[in-house]
C-alpha cells in the first residue's frame, strides 16, 4: 500500500482521503439517524405520544427478542424462514435464468410465449397460494413454490431482456469467426448479461421475502410470518413487531450477499 501511495501525487492521495472520509462521514450519519429514530420511538410511546400497545416500542422488542431465545424459539423460526427464501430464491433466479437462456436459443418460441409471460408477470401469484396449498400440501414445500412462482417470472424477463441489450457487433465478430450458437452463448450472451443477471437477483430478493411470509401467512406452522400472524391473532403486537424487525435485519443482509456477489463478478470481468 506503501508502494502505491508513493506512485500516487499528493492531490490524488488527498482526493482518496476525501472519497474515504465521505463514505465514513455517510456511514455515521445513518447510524446516528437509526439510533435517533428509536430514540424517538421509545420516548414517544413512553410519554404517550404514542399508544405502545399498538405500535410497540424498542424495548418491548428487545424483551420480546430475550423472551423467544430464552425458549429456543428465536432461532427455530429465524432458520425456517431463511432456508425457504433461500431456496426459493435459489431456484427462482436458476430456473428464470434457464427459460430465458432457452427463449433466446430459439426465438419463435419465444415469441410464442412472449404475451403468456407478460400476463404471468401481471398475476397477482399470491392469489395462486390456496392451489399451491391443495396440490403440494401444507409444509415448507408450499412456501418454497411460492417464493419461487413470485420470482422466476421477473427473472425470465429480465435476463431475456438482458441477453437482448448484448452489443451486436459483438455477436458478429464471433459470428465471422465461425462461432457455434453455443459458443456465442459462453462467450457474449452470458457475460454481457452479468449486470442484467445481478439486477434480477437484487430484484428477487424482495420477491421471494414476499412469497415466503405470504406463504408462511396461510399455511406455516413455524417462521417468522407465523409469529407475525400468532401475534396478531392473540393481540402481542410486540411479537408482530419483533416479526417485522427481523424480517427487515435478514432481508437487509441477503442483499447485501447479492451486493457482494456482484462485485466479486465485478473484479471477475475485469
């Protein structure tokens, strides 16, 4: 590191230090921003300005949070959460991505398909959970399907649409070279689309949660979209709160995979 500020003029150095103080600078102030926010939150509900019974307040969900982790409960339904939308999610942006890798490989039947798709995509596929419940049962099967109806219609537009955006002269040149449609694939098609790919997987993530509580809503008997609806049947909108907030920890987190996912495709295409 030495050796490279050593390379770099003093302006260079001191516009580095800026970028770097900026981003600590950002970091703070939304750190700060969150801490005042609960701040609010909590003295609020206790100088009654608002009610806590209906809004809950921090401490109550910290209490909350003890109460299920002394039970063994807390991460039970932490864990059966996310491995339904991470296999959801999973098989979503896979199964999206074959279809369209095979709508782009033979274009009339894509073109078949194409205002099917668009309909799909206009579906409402929650309203698909009860026949989703009666053909696979009620269990984490169902939830995952869920996920994964939510997701792999988006995935399949976007990367198809993503393939489409691929710079043509680039096609061509392979093309001239004598490139088979399958080397044109590997070669052009799939890297180009990298950011398209990456767009999409950012896009699931918020689509399989959905699925995933949803499902979770009409069927689970565990997770945290059960707490959530538990919650709210025997009035501890405490738990719903809890529910809430961690759903809103494990979604944060799960994009912040796919973030890091990108830029190692990133550092990879470099």
């Amino acid at each position: 590191m030495q050796v490279k500020d050593a390379a770099m003029s003093p302006e260079h150095l001191a516009y580095l230090r800026s970028l770097r103080r900026k981003r600590r600078n950002i970091a703070a102030a939304r750190v700060l921003l969150l801490v005042a926010l609960l701040l609010l939150w909590e003295v609020g509900a206790n100088l009654g300005w608002v009610n806590p019974f209906i809004t809950s307040q921090p401490s109550g969900i910290v209490r909350t949070i003890a109460n299920l982790y002394r039970d063994g409960e807390l991460f039970r339904h932490i864990g059966v959460t996310v491995y339904e939308t991470v296999v959801g999610f999973t098989l979503g942006t896979l199964l999206g991505t074959a279809i369209a890798v095979v709508l782009w490989w033979w274009e009339g039947l894509a073109k078949v398909l194409e205002p099917y798709l668009v309909v799909l995509n206009s579906l409402p596929k929650i309203s698909l959970g009860p026949i989703i419940i009666v053909w696979i049962g009620s269990g984490s099967a169902a939830i995952i399907v869920m996920a994964l109806l939510v997701s792999v219609v988006v995935t399949i537009l976007g990367v198809y649409s993503g393939f489409g955006q691929v710079h043509p002269d680039r096609i061509k040149l392979l093309r001239s070279f004598g490139a088979s449609k399958g080397q044109i694939l590997l070669k052009a098609i799939l890297p180009g689309s990298i950011p398209t790919v990456v767009s999409a997987l950012k896009i699931n993530v918020g689509l399989s949660w959905v699925g995933v509580i949803v499902g979770e809503f009409l069927v689970s008997k565990a997770g945290l979209g059960y707490l959530a609806v538990y919650g709210g049947q025997v009035f501890r909108l405490n738990l719903v709160m809890t529910s809430v907030i961690i759903l809103a920890i494990a979604a944060a987190l799960m994009y912040q995979a796919v973030v890091f996912l990108e830029k190692l495709f990133t550092r990879w295409q470099q």
